[in-house]
C-alpha cells in the first residue's frame, strides 16, 4: 500500500473543511514563508470557490491565520482577526480575475515593512494539501509535502552545480528538482524538494554565493 | 504489501498475525519509520479524536447559521437520563459523533478519519467499543491499525471524497473503517472483518452527499451519527457469522462504481436532496446575505 495511514487518519486540522479550511491556512502560512519578511498589509485576491463558498468554511480566517503564521491545526485559527489587529496587520478580501486556474485559488499580496512588495499565488487541491504556482510573476510548482529549498540565483553556468554539490556535502538527498528563468541571464530559479530538512547554517552559506540572489527555506 | 481486503486478511492469516501487524508493517516500510514512531504518532492522534468526541457533550459549540449547535449535549442527556430505545452503548456512540461533528462545524480541532465531514465516526466507535469491552491499549491501536488498512484500501481502490462518491464515500468508509476496529475489539476473526466492512457498505450504498447550504453541518452530524451506529449493527452482524456473500473488497468497488453514477448534484454541491428542500433553500439565502 503507497499510502501512508495518516493520510487516511489526518489531517489533524481545524474544521470544517480541509479544502477550504485546513489549506486555506497552509496556503497562506507557506506564501508567508517564501515571501520571508515582515509586512504590516496582507491583500487576498480569491477566486472561484473560495471567493464563492468561503464565508461558511471559515477561509478568510483561515487565509489570515496562515499569512502570521498560524497552523491549520492551530486553534488560535479562529482568532485570526482580533490576532492581527493586535499585531497591527492590516488585511483586505479581493476578487481576483483569473483565468484558467484551480477553483480554490488565492494570490496573496503581502506590504512589506521595508516598502517592498511580495506576491505569491497558489491553490488548495483537496484534502488539505496545496500547490504555489506563482512566486513574484514566476510560474512554480510548490508543494512543501517535503523540506523545499526555493533559490533564485542569476542565471550563468555553475549555479545549480554548486547548490547540489553543497546539498549533497551535508548529506541532503533532492527529490525533484525543477529549474526555470524569466530570460537567458536574467533571475532564475530553482526549487528543490529534499528528503532531508535544510539547516540553517547551510541556508545561510547558500544565501552567501556570489550568483545568489535569495534562499527561502520552507520546512513545514 | 497490501492492496485489498483480501489481501490483509490473507498475509494476517497466513502469517498468523493480526491485520493490524500488516498494517503496521507496511506503514514502517513506507514512511521508513520505527513500530514505536508509527504508534506514538498513532496515539497522538487517537487523543486528537478523543478531544473532538467529548467537548461538545456538555457545551453547545457555535458555527455559522447554527445547524447542529447543542445537538450532542442534548444526546448526552438524553442518553444519560437512561430512557433511550437504542440503549447505553448507542446513545453513547451518537452522543460523541455529534460532539466532533459540532467541534469541527465551530472551527475547533479535529482529526480527518478519513475527511472532516466524517471525523466523527471512527472515534465515537472506537472509544465507546473500547470502553464496553474494556480491551488494552494494545488492542485499541490493533483496532486502529485494522480501521486504517481498511481506510487505505478504500482510498486506493475507490474514494473517499464526497465530491466524488457521495456520502457513502464519506461516512460509509469511516464506518467501515469503525466497524472493522469494533469487529477486531471484540475478538472476531479477520473474516469477520471482511464480512463487516461488506455489510456496512451494503447497508449505505448510494447515500448521497447534499449538505445544506453547502456547510457541514447537515444532513453531515446525523449521517455521521447513524452510520457509527451502522458500523456497530454490521460489526454485530458479522460477530454473529453472517456471511456477506459479497466481499469487502466487491462492495468497495460497487460503492465507487455508484459514487461515479451519482449525478453532480448529489455530490457536495449543495444542489440536491436536503440541500434543495424548501427550507434547505432559505438558509442557504441567509447564507448568502451574511457574504
């Protein structure tokens, strides 16, 4: 049997939908990561059946939840609102105009406190698991069943080289890994999904490469 | 290895272990994990369910369009005050259904076995078994084990989403799931176990997935506390020896095939049976105007 049996036991994830609930604030909690600063303004553009159903499935509490940090199995969940207010989080429900994606869609726009601005867009695909499909304009695929490291780096020869050369030096075994550019020499990026968790430390030496441009870790 | 019913009571049998051992097996094989890890997170888990069947027993939870708030204490007392027709054991077991049922409706923490809308099952089964048998830990987690192995191959070789197969996918797996655990707590035989899982699916084949306003809400709390109750009749029918004729795994494969012949209206889309009835339309418009 290639199923695990916490598949069939589990999630363990605050009600009542694990579409709609549970990976809603997986979504939005893995978003946060790869957008890795703090922001002090969050704007949720919802399509299909998470603008339409989300009301009676808790998804807009869900969604801010995620976005602070909040598990899906954490039932601090439910208090989204009054924990953002408290923390100072401003936040704002969208309609998006997308065409061609999941119905359970979300493009997250975080307001960075240094000015900058993320965006990240992705879906809930039932039972509580999600995929990132779009980081910063990007098209990706994300998961984070598995540790993922999310690297963009300038794209010349060598790079990807040195990132698995250093992946495979701590003993870290990738799984899949996917490569992608905006344009030949421009930003490119790679995601790399591992058997292993990333330490810090190799984050950090990772981070440090002169063709580098950013290392997210995302280790749920 | 397993890929059925057949194939878990077979390797337990000719082994001579129990289906759970099988279970367990696998699981280590699969997620590379030791016996211990595999329980520990096991147990970790059973106490997740066992919150979820006992809050709402004594305090009402509160959800949107309040459908099913205050349903489990007003069970509990009922079945406490000693005057039910199904008796101690089954009022004890729809009692806690409600309960997870209201938890996971109030945005409170459950644990999906196998989907949230039917979280309520499988521990209402399993605790109250486990206490009217008064059976070790030991047993209990061969019992869960048993459930999982059963969920598992039901995930496979059919579906559990409601979206897909309608509420017998749903709830009726988790009765399967439940009735097996309670087939294994009171000392049946891993036939038996086929017999039940066969049973319990004989006796929702078709039940259709049309919750109001599309919240899991209801018909959800009473299709879970019924088909606890199913789970517990069938795992009766099969401790009695009945035979199922059919075979779990034949009756796995019927239920999907149907699933698969349900029109989408009867599949969680909140456009039919219940969900359209007069009144299931007016709330689903106070639904609406509160967006």
């Amino acid at each position: 049997m290639n199923l695990s049996i916490f598949e069939v036991l589990g999630p363990v994830m605050i009600g009542p939908s694990s579409s709609h609930t549970a990976g809603a604030a997986k979504l939005a909690r893995v978003a946060a990561m790869i957008a890795a600063k703090p922001f002090n303004k969050v704007d949720f553009a919802l399509h299909g059946s998470f603008l339409k159903t989300g009301q009676g499935h808790g998804t807009r509490l869900a969604l801010l939840a995620g976005a602070m940090g909040i598990a899906e199995d954490d039932e601090r969940l439910k208090a989204a609102e009054a924990i953002a207010a408290e923390k100072g989080v401003e936040y704002s429900f969208t309609e998006a105009e997308l065409d061609d994606v999941h119905e359970n869609t979300a493009c997250i726009t975080f307001f960075h406190t240094d000015g900058s601005v993320s965006s990240i867009t992705g879906c809930s695909i039932g039972g509580g698991r999600i995929r990132i499909t779009d980081v910063n304009g990007m098209a990706t695929d994300i998961s984070a069943e598995q540790p993922t490291l999310l690297i963009e780096q300038n794209d010349v020869s060598g790079v990807i080289s040195t990132i698995s050369t250093a992946l495979a030096a701590e003993g870290v075994n990738i799984g899949v890994m996917r490569v992608g550019r905006s344009t030949r020499g421009g930003v490119a990026s790679t995601i790399l999904e591992l058997d292993e968790p990333v330490s810090d430390a190799l984050a950090a030496w990772l981070q440090a490469l002169p063709n580098v441009r950013r290392v997210c870790v995302i280790n749920l | 290895m397993y890929h059925s019913v057949r194939d878990l009571i077979d390797q337990a049998t000719q082994r001579g272990v129990t289906i759970g051992t099988v279970v367990l097996e696998n699981e280590m094989a699969f997620t590379e994990k030791t016996a211990e890890e595999v329980r520990s997170e096991l147990r970790r888990r059973y106490g997740i369910m066992s919150e979820s069947i006992v809050r709402a027993l004594n305090e009402p939870q509160h959800m949107v369009l309040e459908l099913i708030s205050g349903q489990s204490k007003k069970q509990n007392d009922y079945t406490a005050a000693g005057n039910t027709l199904c008796g101690e054991l089954l009022g004890r077991i729809m009692s806690r259904a409600l309960s997870a049922c209201e938890v996971n409706a109030s945005m409170g923490r459950i644990c999906a076995a196998p989907t949230a809308g039917s979280c309520g099952i499988v521990p209402a089964v399993v605790s109250e078994v486990a206490r009217a048998r008064a059976v070790s830990e030991e047993v209990l987690m061969d019992a869960l084990l048993t459930a999982c192995g059963v969920g598992a191959v039901i995930t496979r070789n059919a579906t559990v989403a409601g979206a897909e197969g309608g509420c017998q996918a749903e709830c009726g797996t988790a009765a399967a799931m439940a009735g097996a655990a309670a087939v294994i707590m009171a000392g049946g035989s891993a036939e038996m176990v086929d017999a039940c899982v066969a049973i319990v699916l004989m006796n929702c084949m078709g039940l259709v997935c049309d919750p109001v306003a599309g919240l899991v809400q209801l018909p959800c709390s009473y299709r879970n506390a019924s088909q606890a109750v199913n789970a517990v009749l069938s795992a009766d029918l099969a401790l009695a020896g009945q035979n199922s004729v059919i075979s779990a795994d034949e009756a796995i494969a019927a239920m999907y095939k149907v699933g698969r012949q349900l029109p989408p209206e009867l599949r969680e889309t909140a456009a039919g049976g219940i969900a359209v009835t007069p009144t299931g339309k007016k709330l689903h418009k106070e639904l609406k105007k509160m967006q």
